[in-house]
C-alpha cells in the first residue's frame, strides 16, 4: 500500500516556538511554522506541493527512505498524486481513461492536471478504472 508518506526533520527557529521543517527525501518540501502543530500543518502542504511538481515536471517521486516523524499530504493531495502516478504506469492513453470513466478527454486531462482541483469520487472512479482502489486509514493526530 502506497501512503506518500515522507519522513519530516523539525528544527527550533530563532524565534521561539517555532519550528522549519525539511524532508531528507524530498529537498524541494522546506517550510516553517509557529509551533509544533502549525510546523505540521505546514509541512503536510510543502510536502504535498512539492510532490505535485515532481510530477507536474514529469519527474518520479523520490522513495521514502528517511525514518523519523512521518508526514502525509492532505488526503485529497495524496489521491491526487495517486491517479496522475497510477495512470503514467498504466500506459493507457487520456482518451481510453475518459472511455473507462465515462467523460470526455477534457474531462480526463483536468483529472490528471496537477494543478486542477478534482472531487473524490471522479479519482476514486478513476483509480478503479485502472485496476486500483482507495483505501483509507485513521490514525490519532497529535
């Protein structure tokens, strides 16, 4: 199971409270925020812009490899990044996707825009129109 998960390294600020955090995994993901749980919001959103890039830029998500405190793009990020990255796999064309889904090729290509916000079930169809399912997890938030 793919989670897109990276390990995060959070560094103390001059200023007090604060917090930059980088991924050793991903350089480009580098932010900061006031406090602990503001450090987090804000790396979950780097991390996840970055992501978007890579693949925007036609690059391969680098492999988790760090180990530490591990952070996720925001949910609808993550499914985001798992359709763009399942349909270049697949090798299926935009228009065999937009077949398969039941929308126009227009449709298909704003579904895989990294840029173009998409609704959950349009990318849960199309993660299913290529052989793969979502699955969602909980876990307790700190």
């Amino acid at each position: 199971m793919k989670t897109y998960s990276y390990a995060a390294v959070f560094e103390p600020t001059e200023r007090e409270g604060g917090f930059t955090v980088t991924f050793p995994d991903v350089p480009e993901a580098i932010t900061e925020g006031e406090g602990m749980a503001d450090a987090r919001a804000m790396a979950e959103d780097a991390l996840g812009v970055a992501l978007l890039t890579y693949l925007e830029m036609g690059r391969a998500l680098p492999e988790p490899i760090a180990e530490g405190y591990m952070i996720a793009p925001a949910p609808e990020i993550a499914m985001k990044i798992a359709v763009i990255e399942t349909f270049r796999a697949s090798g299926l064309s935009r228009t065999e996707l937009a077949r398969r889904i039941g929308k126009d090729e227009k449709e298909a290509r704003r579904l895989l825009d990294p840029d173009t916000a998409t609704k959950l079930p349009l990318m849960n169809s199309a993660l299913a129109a290529m052989g793969q399912r979502l699955v969602i997890g909980l876990e307790a938030a700190e």
